[in-house]
C-alpha cells in the first residue's frame, strides 16, 4: 500500500517531527487554517447567497464573482496548506480517522460543484447578470455549495474531538 507509506514518511520528516513535538507549532498552525478558512467559507458564501437571491440583490454576478473568487483562491491555498502541515504531525492517524476522510471527500465535492457552475453553467451569466432572475442551476451551485462548506467545516471541528 503506498499511501501509508507516505504517511509514515510524512510523520518521520523534519517537519512532521517538528510540529508534533513542539508545543506552539500545532496551535499556531491551527489558528491560521482556521482564520484562513473563515476567509474561504466567508467570501464564497457571499457569492452563494447572491446566486440565491438572499444577498447583494442590486450588484451583478458578474462583478461579485471578479471581486470575490481572488480572496478565495488566495485563502484556499494558506488553508490547504496549512491543513496539509496539520496532517504532516500525525499523519498515520488522521488518514485512519473517518471525520478526516469524510472531509476530504467533501472537498472534493465542492470542487466539483464548483467546477459545473463556473464551467458550464456561468457560461451564460450574460442573461441572467443583473436583477433576480437567476436560473435553477445557479440556485442550486448556491446552496450545495453552502451545505458542502457546513460540512466541512463540521468534519474539521470533528476531527479533533475523534483522534
Ligand atoms: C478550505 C478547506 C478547509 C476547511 C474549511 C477546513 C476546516 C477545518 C476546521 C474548522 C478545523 C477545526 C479547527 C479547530 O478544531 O479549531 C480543521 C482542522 C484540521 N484540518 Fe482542515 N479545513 C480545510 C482544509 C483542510 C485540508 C486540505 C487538510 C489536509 C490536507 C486539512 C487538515 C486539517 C487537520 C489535520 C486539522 C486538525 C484536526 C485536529 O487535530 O484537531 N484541512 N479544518
């Protein structure tokens, strides 16, 4: 099997050891995946209630879209790696713990839904831009993608309490 061999690699590397054995990496590793992921879930979730009519009614998707995404690129790659730096410390165990892999299957789906609205349905945001009148589709990417991050985030917070 290779992934747990990469697993006990990871753990037994310089950085691995150094997070598990220090007594302030960890936390403060922690804090900025967290504050990172406020900042992923918080921006995406603007965008989501607009595609669901709850929030920034009178802006265009358009707009909102070209404004926000950067934010959440740029939060996503200090949470992920932030995460991964996380996973390094004990490896082994979080890739036997089940919050942790449901985790990981939940952001994968997120990167699905986010992939069918952006590439196929935002195709044709030219028609439904400004006002309310926003298609099923759009509604729909709004709320799985509001539902998926809930999870998320619960499996996150999860994790800690089953390891
Ligand atoms: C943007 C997506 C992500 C979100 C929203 C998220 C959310 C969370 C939350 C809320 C926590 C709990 C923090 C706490 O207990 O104070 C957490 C912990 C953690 N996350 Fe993430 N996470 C994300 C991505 C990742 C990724 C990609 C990885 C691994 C590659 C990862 C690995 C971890 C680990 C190892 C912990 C520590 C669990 C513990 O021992 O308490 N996360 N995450």
């Amino acid at each position: 099997m290779v992934i747990p061999e990469i697993c006990a690699w990871l753990e037994n590397s310089s950085v691995g050891t150094a997070i598990r054995q220090s007594t302030w990496l960890f936390p403060t590793i922690e804090t900025v995946h967290v504050l990172a992921t406020v900042l992923v879930v918080g921006s995406v979730t603007m965008l989501d209630l607009r595609l669901l009519n709850l929030a920034s009614r009178d802006r265009s998707v358009t707009e909102l879209h070209r404004e926000i995404l950067p934010w959440t690129w740029a939060s996503f790659a200090v949470a992920v790696t932030a995460g991964f730096l996380l996973f390094t410390s004990s490896a082994t165990k979080y890739y036997h713990n089940v919050p942790f892999r449901i985790k990981m299957v939940l952001l994968v789906l997120v990167g699905l839904n986010a992939a069918f609205f952006e590439f196929r349905t935002f195709r044709s945001v030219a028609s439904w831009d400004q006002g309310r009148r926003i298609p099923l589709a759009a509604k729909i990417a709004g709320t799985v993608g509001i539902l998926l991050w809930i999870f998320v985030v619960a499996c996150g917070r999860w994790i800690g309490f089953t390891k």
